[in-house]
C-alpha cells in the first residue's frame, strides 16, 4: 500500500474520473458511506452524532455520511461552518440530498452565534469532523478555531474524515499543535503521510483505517517509493500445506552472546522459534551455553571458542563455517556478542565469508563502525536492524543528525550498500535495496526495554528463512508483526510493566490479527478489540 502526498492523492482522484470513469460524485457517496459504516460499527453506542462541515468536499463526505447515518436510525445532525452560498459542485449536490432523510442542520458563520454550540457538542454521543482534509494548508482560521478550541473542553469521542481538520496531510511531524483532535481517522484510497507519521489521537497511535472508495489500483502512483509495513503481513496470512515438514522454514542460526549477557542470545532465538522457523541453533561462548539452552527446550545449541573473558575467538569463525554446512538458511549475528577481544574481527569475518542471508544486530552492527565500506549486500540478502545510536556510530554522525532525517538516511544507506536498513524508532522504517522505504505502524513505548531489538533480530531471521524468496515482504512483516505484538502484550498489561519476552508470547496474537476488517476497511494503526 503506497503512502501519497497531498498532491499525490489529488492526482489519483483525477486519473480515477478522467481514465476509469469513477465520477467525483460517487468517490465522494462511497466516502461518505464508508465513514457512516465505521462510526456504526466502532461507536455503535453513539444514538446522537454531531457531523461539522466545512464548505469544501471535506464537507461534502460529511453531508454524505450524515444522510447515511440517518437512514441507519441515527439521530445525525450537520453544523455547517460557514455560508451555504460557498458550497460547489459536488458538496452542494450532497448537501441539497439532506433534504431527503430527516437531519438537522445548524449553521455557524460568525463566533456571535456560538451560544448554542455546547449544547449542541455536549449533548452529542459523537462528533464527526469533516470541516477541511487533504487538500488544506495550516493553519486553521475563523469561525473553525472557536470549534476546535471547544472540542477540546469537551469529552465527546471525535471521529476525523481523512484527516484532523487542520493538520497538514504532508507533515512528518509526530504531533502538530492547532488541529483538531481525533479519536480515530476513517481516510480514502492510500494513506497520507501524516497518517504513518503522526501521533493522532490523544492517547494512543490510531485508529486510523483506510477504505476504498472507487479508486482503480492503476490509478494510485507516487514517486515517493514510500509503503506501509503492514501490507506486508499477508505472506504470513497463507495456511501451510499440510504435508510440509521443518525443512520447509528453514535453519537460522544465531551468533551472539557474552559473558554477562546470555540473555540477548537466548530471547533472540526463542523469538525466532515462537516466529515459526523450523529449526534454530544458538552458538555462544561454552561459558554461557547452558543458560542459553535453558530458553527453551527445542532450541539447539553450538559452542563457540571464548577467552578468558567469555568474549567469542577468532577461532569462532571457522567454528560458524562448520555449523553453516549443516543445512542452516540465515545466519543472524550480533545480540550479546561484545566489542570487546576479538568479537568485532570475528564478526567482521563471518559476514564476509557468509553467501547466506544474514541479520545484523546490535555489536554486530557495532563492529562495523567506521569499516561500512566491507558492508555489501549484492552477493546475497543482508538485513541491518540499528537503532539510532547504533545508526549514528555507523555514519560517525550525531543521533540528532539520524533523528532528523531519518527517511532520507535510511534509504541513502541502503541503496549505496545493496542492503536493507531497519531504522528502529517511532516509526520504524525499513529501507530496501531498490530506495523503497516502508514505514511500521505498530508498537508502542512499552518496548522501549532491554531486549526489544534481540527479540526482532529472532523475528526478522525467522521470517526471512520462512520467505527467503520474498525478502522485502518478510522483513516489513516481521518488524510490523513486532509492533503488534508489542500492542497486544500492553494491551494486556501496562506499559511500564511490559518486557521484551512478553511480546514473544503475543506473537501467536499478532499472527492471527487480519489489518482488513469485516467492513473491508484496512487498520492502519490501532488494534481492534
């Protein structure tokens, strides 16, 4: 699912008129249509529900689903912000349709007549904000921002058409100050930008949910190389054959662990195991060998030549040539593995001699500070999962400088080592190869624990030996099956008591969950109940 820009979705709505047939009239009916469906089945309480217009088409799909709503036995009523006279094409016609179905109008055009707005809010179930959408630019004006201000006062659920009113569909921004507030998001055709990126609720990351409305896939074009993760999922969603056996989800073989740090190896394999490769082997420094094992009783084990530390040899690397013959698919490297003594030459030298697809994490990534010239990923599949420290210590550049320009680095990054990049963060994205970039829209600051990136290292690597002939898929799923786990398992708990593990054990949650509900409409944010 490509994310547009404001522009981008203009121009489909143009080629999907002008090239397939699909009248304005009708993207706006189905808009409309498709917001009444989700506040009857989201907010299925609401008896009574306000829906703000503005003049435009933004307006426009709020005449629609206010007409929808009532014919559906919903006391609607429409406050229009601004003079009737000013409504065109389109909007007027949906507008005049009011007259069919028994709806209320109000009509607001000056702050003088605002005395009877908090009845009118207050006494609502629901509020929907169809005031302005895609097409506007900040900031909000006039009579909009007395209602905006009065929104806020108020504890009436809000349900946003396309967009917040007053937040600019362009902005990469988590929060923008002077717009509405929402407490879900029904948008149109392909998300916008400020949907990926946004924090747009007051409390949690969505909903947001996208419906099609009319538009013909070939219509939908962007040169952004922009995509959404959670697409991604349906290479997961495929029942298994039933005569498959083990050999058929491959090997993974995970590299790591240290003296003192057994725990990122362990949680690393264990993920890939809950992740459903079929086989996966941990090699750690014999010190630590045992208490990796102790994770779970399917993993298997391979010792690897420590010091006198518990820090890997150089020997380990002849060791993991050996372990490499024995059928294993994807190696990962990286969780526990320490800087210190050899580890980084070590790591260094297996990744250079694996033609395997091969996962890198934490001091794996580390141990290519200052040397990014030997990543190359052209031979064969390499995955990089940095967060932005570890980011910045690859670019030799400041976390602020990776924070503000994160797109742009991931992909930069990715296209010149034939790599794919996941930046991790609010907002995860996952750089490919090719200069695609695809933004995660799961996960939540419960995850913000030791461990967290361990337990994707396992689910990326997994992933990728189930689907090692659909790469990109694999990795946007495993990072978005990541976040959903993490969403389920604070769900569940709170945020601050969630640890990496219990996401592990969310994983089967996760699996299960479909983005596209019973109504068609794909959840692009928010875990419904």
């Amino acid at each position: 699912m490509m994310i547009l820009t404001a522009e981008e979705m203009r121009a489909t709505d143009e080629r999907t008129a002008n090239a397939f047939g699909v009248s304005m009239e009708t993207l706006m009916e189905n808009a409309g249509a498709a917001v009444a469906t989700f506040v009857r089945a989201r907010f299925s309480s609401a008896k009574r529900v306000t829906v703000i217009c503005g003049t435009g088409n933004n307006g426009g799909d709020g005449f629609v689903a206010a007409r929808h709503l009532a014919q559906s036995g919903v006391d609607a009523a429409v406050l229009l912000l601004g003079d009737e006279a000013k409504l065109r094409g389109e909007a007027a016609e949906m507008y005049e349709r009011l007259d069919s179905v028994s709806v209320a109008v109000f009509r607001l055009m000056h702050e003088s007549e605002m005395s009877g707005l908090d009845a009118l809010l207050s006494g609502s179930d629901l509020i929907v904000d169809a005031v302005v959408g895609t097409g506007f630019k900040p900031p909000l004006r006039g009579i909009a921002v007395k209602v905006r201000d009065r929104l806020h006062e108020i504890k009436v659920p809000v349900v946003a058409v396309d967009l917040p009113s007053g937040w600019d569909a362009d902005s990469t921004a988590e929060t923008v100050e002077g717009a509405f507030r929402a407490d879900a998001v029904v948008t149109f055709t392909a998300p916008k930008l400020a949907h990926v990126f946004g924090h747009l609720t007051p409390d949690v990351f969505g909903p947001v949910v996208v419906t099609l409305i009319g538009s013909q896939e070939e219509a939908i074009a962007s040169d952004a190389k922009l995509v959404w993760s959670g697409a991604s999922k349906r290479i997961a969603e495929k029942p298994r054959e039933i005569n498959n056996n083990k050999g058929h989800f491959g090997h993974v073989l995970l590299i790591g662990g240290s003296l003192g740090k057994s725990g990122a190896p362990a949680m690393a394999s264990f993920a890939g195991l809950r992740t459903g490769a079929g086989l996966v082997t941990a090699a750690v420094p014999r010190s630590i060998l045992a208490g990796v094992a102790a994770i779970t009783p399917e993993l298997m084990t391979a010792s690897l030549s420590e010091d006198a530390n518990g820090v890997v040899t150089r020997d380990a690397v002849a060791q993991v040539a050996k372990l490499v013959e024995k059928k294993v698919t994807v190696l990962a490297i990286g969780p526990g593995l320490s800087t210190e003594g050899d580890a980084s030459e070590a790591a260094r030298q297996i990744v250079a001699e694996s033609k395997l697809p091969t996962v890198i994490d934490a001091d794996g990534l580390n141990a290519f500070a200052d040397k990014t010239e030997l990543l190359d990923g052209s031979e064969r599949p390499l995955v990089l999962t940095p967060h932005p420290g570890e980011m910045a210590r690859l670019l030799g550049c400041s976390v602020k400088d990776v924070q503000a320009d994160r797109v742009n680095i991931a992909r930069a990054f990715a296209t010149k080592h034939h790599l794919t990049l996941v930046l991790k963060g609010w907002r995860t994205l996952i750089a490919h190869p090719d200069g695609t970039v695809a933004v995660n829209t799961t996960g939540n600051p419960s995850m913000a624990k030791g461990g967290s990136g361990d337990i994707l290292t396992g689910i990326v690597a997994a992933m990728i030996a189930q689907y090692p002939d659909q790469l990109a898929d694999a990795v946007n799923a495993a990072v978005y099956l990541h976040g959903l786990a993490g969403d389920f398992a604070a769900q569940e708990r709170d945020e601050h008591t969630v640890l990496a593990t219990d996401t592990v054990a969310h994983l089967s949650d996760a699996f299960r969950y479909r983005t596209v509900d019973e109504n068609g409409m794909t959840w692009l944010t928010g875990v419904r109940a």
